[in-house]
C-alpha cells in the first residue's frame, strides 16, 4: 500500500517538477523525465537528452567548488537513457553518458577521487584529482557498480554487478570484479558472447 501511495504521489509531483527542472537544467529533452525525489546540485550544468529517466533517490551532482578548487563541470546524458533508484552521478570535469545506456540501482559513478598522499593533512583537506569519465552507446551498469576517476565504457559494454571499474573498458566487452576484468567479448564473426579464458 505504501508504494502504491509513494508512486501516487511520485507521479502527482512529477508535473509541477517538470515545470521547474525545464528551467533548472542546461537542456531537458523531449519526453524526459526526472523523478521529484532526487537531490541536485548544479543542474545548470546537466543536460538530459530525449526519453531519458533518472529515478527516485539518486543524487546528481555538478560540483563547482571544494574548499580552494574551483570547477567547470559538464554532465551530458543522452537520449534514451535509464538511471535506476538510488544512484549517485558526481562531476567536477566531465560526465558524458552516449544514448541508450542502462545504468542499475545504486550504481556510483565520479570523475574524481580525493588525493591522499599528504600523509600530514586529512583526506578532506586534500585536492580532488580530475578525471573524466565516458560511457559509450548501449553500455549496461548492473546494480551497485562503482565507476571513478578517468575511466571509459566503449560501445555496448557491460559492468557486470558490484564490479568496480577504475580503467577504461573495451567495446563489446563484459567486465566483472573487484577490480573488475574482462570476462566475455563480442564476437562478431560468430554472432555471440564468447568467454574470455
């Protein structure tokens, strides 16, 4: 019962928060939809391509400033794009998400990570590192996948469930662990998935 009221009230809010995400983001696209219980720093720096979601509790978050640093970030999604419940998407550089990419529930993704090697000061009192990241057209993140620094998705990869993925990821590649590697390849000679041994 409680869900049901939850997505009543989800789609009842949902029209008046279209109004406003219109004028919050960079670009909002034909037909795409942004649920109103997401927090959102930043959106003036978000695009969302055509027929694309982000669900319920995610956080999207272009980041301008962290204590002396100041960014320029840039987070383009786009079309047709679906990002699942509970998702964090961080930028201060770059977030590029290609069409038709399938992101799962509480999957992390950042194009930077806390420099540590002042072993004088706290983590928090450190810079962030710069990355960048990039998913290519058609790639699916499984659930609880943990995607920073400068990392690129090709074409039609898959991550597989809470992997963890630090380097760039072929195309046509399905990638699994902790850290995550290579466990499948495309074959397009033969039409299918092979195991990598």
């Amino acid at each position: 019962m409680f869900l049901f009221e939850r997505v009543r009230l989800e789609l009842l809010l949902g029209i008046p928060y279209g109004w406003i995400y219109r004028m919050l983001f960079r670009r909002l696209g034909t037909g795409a939809s942004v649920s109103p219980f997401v927090q959102c720093v930043g959106l003036d720096r978000v695009t969302l391509g055509n027929h694309s979601r982000i669900s319920r509790n995610t956080r999207l978050l272009a980041l301008k400033a962290y204590r002396s640093q100041l960014f320029y970030p840039e987070i383009n999604i786009g079309d047709n794009v679906s990002i699942g419940f509970g998702c964090t998407l961080s930028c201060v550089n770059s977030i590029e998400i290609e069409d038709d990419v399938t992101i799962g529930d509480n999957v992390y993704i950042a194009d930077s990570h806390h420099d540590y090697r002042d072993i004088q000061r706290s983590i928090l009192e450190q810079p962030l590192l710069l990355g960048r990241i990039c998913i290519g057209r058609g790639a699916w993140i499984g659930y609880g996948a943990f995607i920073a620094g400068n990392v690129s998705l090709g074409e039609h990869s898959v991550v597989g469930a809470n992997s963890v993925v630090t380097s760039a990821v072929p195309a046509f590649t399905v990638v699994a662990g902790a850290p995550a590697i290579p466990v499948k390849r495309y074959s397009h000679e033969l039409g299918k998935w092979l195991k990598i041994d």
